[in-house]
C-alpha cells in the first residue's frame, strides 16, 4: 500500500480544520497487538476496569461540554467506551483461522487479515462512546483507523486518541480528522480507505453507502431509529412505565432520532416468556429488548434491521465486520492435469 498523509493529498487542502500528523502513515499493522509501552501508560486501554477515576472524570466532564448531557450519563458513556476497549484487546490475540482437510493428505487454511485503513464517522449524541466502539474492534483485527467525529462534538475523540497514545498505539493508527459532510465525503471517496463505519442518520447512511459502493468498499452502518415499546396487559406495569421512561428520555430523548419504522431497537414488556419470545421472533428489528431496555453489555451485539442500517457493533461478530477471511490451499501430492 502506497503510504501518502491524507491531508497531503490536493483534495484535503480546503476541507482541512486542522492538521493531521501521521509519521507512518496509515500503516496497517498487519494484525500486531497493540503493544504498550509500560504499565503504567497501558493502564486506560488495557485495564480499563480499574482506569483511574480522574480521567475518567476528566472525560466525562468535557463530554458534558462537547454535547450538553448529564454529567451521570457522559460517566455511562466513559465506563462503556473503557469496557470495549478493554473487551477488544482481549480479543485480538484470539484471532484465528481455520484448517480443513482435503483428500490425500492435502489441506487448506483460512487467515482473519486486517482490511487495511478504517474510516468511523460519528454522530453527535455519543461522541467519545462511539470513537470507541468502532475504533476499539478496527484496530484489534490490525486496523488503522481515521476517525471523524460530528463537527457538532469535535473534542473528546481527540481526547481518545491521546489516550491511545498514551497506552502505546503507534503513530498512524489512530487519526481523528475534524470536519463536516465535505470531509467526511472525502474520505468515505478515498481510495486508501478499505472500509466505512458509519453511525448517524438514515439520509446520511445512504449517501454514505453510496459513496463507499464506488470503491467497492465495506460499510456499516448504525442509523436511527425510535425504539418502538409494545406494553401487553400482562406486564408488570412499573417496570414497563420505568422502560418506557428510559426509552422515550434518555439523554434528553436524542438517543436515536425519528425513525418510525419498526426496524430499531423494540421494546417488549410481558410476564408470559413464551409470548415474549415469539413476539421477538416475528419482529422485524435489529436488537430486541424483553422486559428492559438499553441493556448493552459489550459482548452483546448491537444493531439494526432495515432502514437501521446493517453490520455490528460490540460482541465478537464485529470482529468479522473489521476483517476479511483468505483461504490458502495447500496440495500434497501431485498436481493432475486433463492435458
Ligand atoms: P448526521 O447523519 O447528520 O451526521 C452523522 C455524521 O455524518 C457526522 O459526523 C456528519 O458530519 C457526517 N456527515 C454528514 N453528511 C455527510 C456526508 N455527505 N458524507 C459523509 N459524512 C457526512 O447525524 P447526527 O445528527 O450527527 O446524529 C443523529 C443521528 O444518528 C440520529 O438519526 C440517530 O438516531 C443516529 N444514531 C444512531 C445510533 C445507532 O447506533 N443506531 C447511535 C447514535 C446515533
């Protein structure tokens, strides 16, 4: 892969609102861990269950100022994005392929490689969370990524990849490049970008799709959606009005915007299990929820159906969106010919 700093190319010079330093650049690591240079700096990406309190605080605080939610919420959202990244790099190592045997003592193989350059881009209603859910996966498969956070939310993305540094991500793995729907055009266009991830709106989604379909180029996508709720009579009312409350006014009700379709998150409250499940069975929806809602642990997938958008976030089926499967053949004997 030719190795060329985005922003130098001529297409960048006018959408640029700052300066994007890559000293190897866009290197994709061939599927390296992350190797952290000591302990102590490694403590934020690799023991994120016992991150110090103060940047996470520090985080947080700035995530009230980046986006306007509660300071309780923007802790949720920190402790989330500690969980994944935590819950990748354990990951990573685990990669691995599969052997199949052939007649004859012959054999084939199949490798779990990087795709090469990642692009996140994020919407503004969970700006540091969503830098780490798409950049946690992308960069445990070996990854680069170039992340653009909405120009609504541009700080705490910057602060991710400080964070990143910090613990020992080398220079070039981790970009964040500020700007709006031109910049993002530009790199969802770009033919160095192997793959786009992208969380925002359904009209968005589709421009974006659009754009990665021209270099052939993976895409997810996390579009919005209005978490439907289905009350039965059964149910037991105090939880449900509590679901309901959450699901209607979380993060002052921006949790995912005006969608109508039944294709995003669904809310079904039941004391008949049975009911429940085969009413989650015959929903066309991404992600369920029984009795509860917002329920995300990050071994979980998430994501939707339809209009929701596709692929998936969290849980280890992410790792199949951030990488791609080679098979190698290996013949044992000799090579028969009709010739
Ligand atoms: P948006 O679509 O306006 O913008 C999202 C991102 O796309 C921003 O970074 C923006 O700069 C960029 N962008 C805009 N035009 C672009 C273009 N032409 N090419 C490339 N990039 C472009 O969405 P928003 O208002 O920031 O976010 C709110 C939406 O995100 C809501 O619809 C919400 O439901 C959805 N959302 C979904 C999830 C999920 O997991 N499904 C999570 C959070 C938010």
């Amino acid at each position: 892969m030719a190795q060329q700093p985005l922003l130098s190319l001529p297409e960048f010079q006018s959408v640029s609102t700052g300066t994007l330093v890559v000293k190897e650049p866009l290197n994709f690591w061939g599927g390296a861990r992350v190797k952290p240079k000591d302990t102590k700096n490694s403590e934020p990406v690799y023991e994120p269950a016992t991150a110090d309190q103060e940047c996470r605080d520090e985080i947080a605080r700035a995530e009230v100022a980046n986006n306007g939610k509660s300071i309780t919420e923007a802790q949720v959202d920190i402790d989330v994005a500690w969980q994944c990244i935590e819950y990748y790099a354990g990951i990573a190592p685990t990669l691995s392929g599969q052997h199949i045997q052939l007649p004859g003592g012959s054999f084939a193989y199949t490798r779990r490689e990087p795709l090469g350059v990642c692009v996140g881009i994020g919407a503004w209603n969970y700006p540091f969370q969503i830098a780490a859910w798409k950049s946690a996966p992308a960069m445990a498969c070996g990854n680069a990524m170039v992340f653009k956070p909405s120009p609504m939310t541009p700080v705490t993305a910057v602060m991710l990849a400080e964070i990143y540094k910090e613990a020992g991500v080398p220079d070039g793995l981790f970009n964040v490049v500020q700007g709006g729907a031109e910049t993002g055009g530009l790199l969802c266009h770009h033919p160095m970008v192997a793959k786009v991830s992208f969380t925002g709106s359904v009209p968005t989604g589709k421009k974006v799709m659009e754009m990665a379909a021209k270099g052939v180029k993976q895409v997810t996508l996390e579009l919005g959606g209005k978490s439907p709720l289905i009350i039965f009579k059964d149910c037991e009312l105090e939880n449900a009005i509590k679901g309901a409350l959450m699901a209607n006014f979380l993060t002052q009700g921006e949790v995912c915007l005006k969608k109508y379709l039944i294709s995003s998150p669904v809310l079904c409250f039941y004391r008949d299990i049975a009911r429940a499940h085969r009413v989650a069975a015959n929903l066309q929806a991404g992600t369920c929820y029984i009795n509860n809602y917002n329920v995300g642990p990050v071994e979980v997938p998430f994501g939707g159906y339809k209009m929701s958008g596709f692929g998936r976030e969290n849980g280890q089926v992410t790792i199949e969106y951030y990488s791609q499967l080679k098979t190698v053949v290996v013949e044992m004997g000799d090579v028969e010919s009709i010739f």
